[in-house]
C-alpha cells in the first residue's frame, strides 16, 4: 500500500487548467482516469487526509504510485480524450458498463453492390446502416421476416450468394418469395438497392406514407378486378402492420430521442436506454456496473453518454437524449454531443407529458434490472458461500454466520419510533422470522436507546424460551397446555428461541455499542455483533475505534448491505403504515374544540387509542390541556365510536394487540 504523499507533485507544478489526468500503480498500469475543469483543485483533492476520502477514493490513491496528466484547451476535449483513455486502458477503478457489446442490431450493408440485411454485434462498421440494438437476437429475426414479404431483399451470407450465382439456382428464400434473388439477375443491382433503402426508410419510422401508398394500390387493383393482386397488397400491408406492432407508439412521429434512466444503491447501478426513432420505441438495452468510483447519479449518466455515443456519429447520435440528472457541467457533454451528430443536440430532463411518462418506463426497467441482477447473484450458492466466509474472516468469527439478523429504527421526528428484525439465513432472507417493534419506553430521536431496547427485547425472549424449551425438553414434550405446537413446521423452536451467529445494526459506533450492552446485561456472550455505516459502507466491531473496510469487490460487503437495506425497507413500511392509521380520521376527530395539538398529546399520554377508550374521565382529566367538560365529550365520543380491526403481522399472519414485538 503507497503513501499518496509519496508521490504527491509539488505545489504549483499542477496547472490550473482543463485536462485528463492518470493514475498509474507501481507496475505502471493505469487504474484510474479522470477529467477536471481545473486539474489543480481536482488533483489537490485527493491529496487530502486519507481518513477525509471516500473508501474507494482511498483505496484508489492508496494503490498508485504515480500520477500524470495532460493538458487541453476545452472541457469538450477533456470529455473525448477521457474516453479514449478509458477505452485504451481499462482503468479498475472506472466505471465499467457490462455487456456493452452483447446487444444485436439490425444492420444492412449499404456499403456492398447488393445489400444484405442481417444480425450484427460488436463494433459498427463504415458503409452499414444499424438499427437497434434490440434485446435479443430472435426479435430481429421475427421483424426481418415479417418485412422480406414486401421488401425482399437479400439476408445471405457471401458464400450462400456466391454459390446460387454459380449454379444459376436461387436458395428457399429466392423460391418463396422472400428474397428478390439478385444472384442469378431477377432485379438489377440498382432495383435491389432502391429495395434496401425503402426498407431503411421504412425502419427508420417513415412508415405512414408507404403504407397508404400500398393501400391506393391495393384499391386500384380490386377496383381493376385485379383480386389476386389486391390481396397480395392487403396481406402486405397486414405484414407490415405486425412488425410495427412490435415497436409500440410512444410519441410523435417526428421524434427521435434516446432517454436513459438509472438505477442505483451505494455499490451497483443499473443502466437503461430506450431508443425512439419516428416515435416508436425501436430498441432497448442496458448495463450494470459495480460503482468502484465514488459517482452520483450525474456522473453515472455521463459515463453511460461516453459509452453509448463514444464511437458514434451522424444520425446514430439522436437529435434529444433524455436523462434523470445532468452531467455538472452541462454545457462541454451538450457540446460534444453536437459535435459528433454534425447537427444540435438537446441533452435534458424531462418535465411533463408524454416524454416524462416514458421515462418513468425507462427507470422501472433499469430497477427491474438492478433488482434481477441482484436476485441472481444473491441465489447463486458459490457466492453466498463465499460471502459469509469473507464476513466470518473480516469479524473474526469461528464459523461462517449461518443466522444473520439485522436490527434497524425507524420514525418520524421522533414519533411513531418502530424498529425492524430480518433474518438471512445461508445468505437467503428468511422473511416468516421478520419482526417488528414498538418502542414502548420513549419518544424521540435517541436510536442508540431505541437499539438498546430492541436488542434486549429480543433476545430477553430469546432467553425466556430457551427456558421453556429446555423444560418441554425434560418432559419429553412438543405441545404447550393448549395444545399448540411449540416447533415450526421444520422441526426448529418457534419465534425468537432460534438465536443468530451474528447480528447487524444500522448503525456506527453507538449503536453497535448499545446492541453489545444490551447483550452483555442478559449475559449472552456467544453472539458476534456488528455495524454497517450507510454513508461509507464502514463494518463496526464492539470496542474498536477503527472500522472494518472490506475490499470494494468483497462479496460479503454485498450481503452485509444487502441485509442492511431490507431491514430498512422493513422498518420503513412498518413506520409508514403506523403513520397512515395515525393519520386516518378517527373518533378524536369528531370532538368538537380538539384540535390536532391536543389530540396528539392525548395520544402521546396514554400511548394507544386502545388505552385512551379504556381510562375513566378523571384519568382524562390528568392530560395535558384537557379540562373535565372535554374530558367528558371525549368519553362520550370514544364509547360511541367502533372498535378498529385488529392488526396483522404481515410476516406471519398473526394477529396482534399493539405491544407485540
């Protein structure tokens, strides 16, 4: 591990200008570039305290030994030689879009004497005409197929071609009537051409003119007598209506836009782009990257422009490319959009109508797809494997954590405080042992308290039936005195008497600290215990004044953040749907002269609606601000209303009254 000031430049020899600088480790290999509107005040900052770095920033620095940079005269030339860079080395520490050449295009060879259409990946080409990319292979087929009735042109390969015009004998295609059959001179090669570019027109959206073209003619034809004609056209026409089907209408038919969402947690992102042509959403695709540098959502979009347009020019590069967030500054990125169009470009977020509804498809496609990626690598065994081993060397642990239960709090200005318990087992959520809290001591923004109660809480139970358990042990027995198994289906003690190897809170120092001590005043000392910062993704030990950086790449990191983020989710839901039974008229509402203030001190009071129906009116009376004639309306009230519905443990279907755990 380098000392960056080992290698830090002297001052004032970094120039206060644009220009792309490298970072290269003691091998001499570039692992990190980047572009600065000023390289002195971008270079400086990562010459900073290390402890003041992001972790990948740090590791970053920390790995090179060198640095270098080259000076330009625009931030419009930063951004391309940035990318050729980045496209020649292959830093690790950029961010990498994957599977960025694994999408299919339609493509026609408009370069040769007889164009051909056919499926093309890779690297575009000089002389080729690309529409797409699509997400698979199969649906340019299905297109292609539908077109070749009305545009027959050749789909070959050369040795196909080549071989037909020896023999003097077209292949199937020739014979069905899908192919024009250029090789043994059925059209000339300017007839066969003009075929090609009506099918280029045709799928580049100028489709509405062609088809009334075909529809006149097919009227001609019947009113002519000319039946079998005629119906050639209309099964035509039925042709070509089915391949534009399979692009849906979106938007105007002058519209040529790219629009590209993002979807991201703190270590990957998804990328989608939808590509509108003539109105019609005419290709789809999309990357994930593991968000080695420290990137927000603006800069994710700026890497996935460099990617998308890198290498593109002309018509490829649309007239408008949507984004959720603009690069910072704008201004250099619209420009080299326009540069490598030929024309405008206009780079912008979208507000209202129809454009802004499609990007709200876009962006769920992209969550859809980080949520894929996740649940694949998530269900993969080696991985999970793999990752609770990384968990279990980084903490110190004995064994791999086969439990994991994480805690979390969750409240709103410090009412309604909730607190969530979700279980990981063989790194899979096991969501019938989810839990959920009521703080029931205080109110108030004090999570370190809400994570000691809810920590001793639950493993207090623990305790209390591991008891019991050791009891019906004894006697030999697996029934409780109402008859009520005291095993879950699988054999295992029910609710909280199955403990964790490990148990992880939301939280740094001071809640990892409250959660040891809660543990330590029941006596409990063979449960590992464990924090996961959200800020830096920093792993907290009980008495350790430093944190637990796991490698950005660690497969562990991934599921600790994993576990983290559901119970999040879980404590979230949980408080919101409290916050909307708070929120829903109620019989306090109807008390005339109650207004909201007091209302929420009753409430707050005796803690419940429960509680408040139960107490007398001297007990009212006790309330803040409640004197004895509204005490007595509010009785009066509460014993006419009706009693709510009892509530539903979502994770296990149980009902409960409100001081479940």
């Amino acid at each position: 591990m380098a000392d960056p000031s080992s290698y830090r430049p002297k001052p004032g020899q970094i120039p206060d200008s644009p220009g792309v600088y490298r970072f290269r480790d003691e091998h001499g290999r570039v692992i990190y570039v980047g572009k600065a509107k000023s390289l002195r005040q971008r270079l400086s900052s990562y010459f900073q305290d290390l402890a003041g770095l992001h972790p990948r920033t740090r590791t970053m620095v920390t790995t090179a030994a060198s640095v270098e940079w080259t000076v330009v005269s625009t931030e419009v030339e930063a951004l391309q030689l940035e990318y050729s860079w980045i496209k020649e080395y292959d830093p690790r520490f950029n961010v990498k879009y994957r599977d960025d050449k694994s999408y299919p295009s339609l493509a026609v060879t408009l370069g040769e004497e007889f164009p051909r259409v056919q499926v093309m990946r890779g690297p575009k080409k000089k002389g080729v005409r690309y529409f797409g990319p699509y997400a698979h292979a199969w649906a340019i087929r299905e297109t292609v197929d539908l077109m070749l009735r009305v545009f027959p042109v050749r789909t070959c390969s050369a040795g196909v071609f080549k071989r037909s015009h020896q023999i003097g004998r077209p292949c199937l295609l020739g014979y069905i009537g899908k192919c024009s059959a250029p090789c043994v001179g059925r059209v000339t090669p300017e007839e066969h051409r003009e075929l090609a570019e009506e099918f280029c027109d045709f799928m580049a959206g100028r489709t509405g003119a062609y088809i009334r073209r075909l529809e006149r003619q097919m009227h001609d034809a019947a009113e002519e007598m000319e039946y079998e004609k005629a119906a050639r056209l209309r099964d035509d026409i039925e042709a070509l209506k089915r391949a534009m089907e399979k692009n849906a209408v979106v938007l105007a038919d002058a519209t040529d836009a790219d629009l590209i969402a993002v979807a991201e947690d703190e270590l990957e992102a998804a990328v989608q782009i939808f590509h509108v042509r003539g109105g019609r959403v005419r290709g789809q695709r999309g990357w994930v990257t593991d968000k080695v540098e420290a990137v927000d959502t603006a800069g994710l979009v700026e890497h996935a422009l460099q990617q998308l347009y890198g290498e593109e020019k002309g018509d490829a590069v649309p007239k408008e490319v949507l984004v959720p967030a603009l690069p910072e500054p704008v201004e250099p990125v619209q420009q080299w959009l326009t540069e490598r169009r030929g024309a405008a470009v206009s780079l912008r977020i979208p507000q209202r109508g129809d454009k802004k509804d499609l990007m709200g498809t876009v962006q769920r496609n992209a969550q859809q797809a980080l949520a894929l990626h996740k649940t694949r690598r998530a269900s993969d065994l080696t991985t999970r494997s793999r990752a609770l081993e990384e968990i279990a060397e980084a903490l110190g642990l004995d064994s791999a954590p086969l439990r994991i239960e994480c805690f979390d709090i969750s409240h709103l200005q410090g009412q309604d405080v909730v607190a969530s318990m979700v279980v990981f087992e063989d790194g899979l959520a096991r969501k019938s042992e989810y839990r959920r809290f009521q703080i029931k001591s205080f109110e108030g923004q004090d999570d370190v308290r809400s994570m000691h109660e809810v920590v001793g809480r639950r493993f207090r139970r623990y305790l209390q039936e591991k008891q019991k358990a050791g009891e019906w042990s004894e006697e030999s027995a697996v029934e409780d005195a109402d008859g009520e198994s005291r095993l879950d289906d699988d054999g295992r003690p029910k609710r909280f008497a199955y403990p964790p190897q490990l148990v992880v809170v939301d939280g740094g120092q001071p809640q990892v600290a409250a959660a040891r001590r809660a543990l330590d005043e029941l006596g409990v000392d063979d449960v590992a215990v464990c924090g996961l910062a959200k800020r830096l993704e920093e792993v907290w030990l009980p008495g350790e004044d430093d944190p637990v950086v796991l490698p950005r790449t660690s497969e562990g990191l991934y599921l600790l953040q994993r576990v983290r983020d559901e119970a999040h989710r879980f404590a979230i839901s949980y408080q919101r749907s409290k916050r909307s039974k708070t929120m829903k008229a109620g019989p306090l509402d109807a008390v005339p002269g109650l207004g909201e203030t007091r209302r929420k001190a009753l409430l707050k009071h005796f803690g419940s609606v429960k509680k408040l129906r139960a107490a007398t009116v001297e007990e009212l009376c006790a309330a803040p601000g409640i004197g004895r004639r509204t005490a007595e309306t509010i009785a009066a009230a509460l014993a006419t209303a009706p009693a709510p519905a009892p509530a539903v443990n979502t994770a296990t279907g149980e009902i409960m009254d409100e001081a479940e755990e």
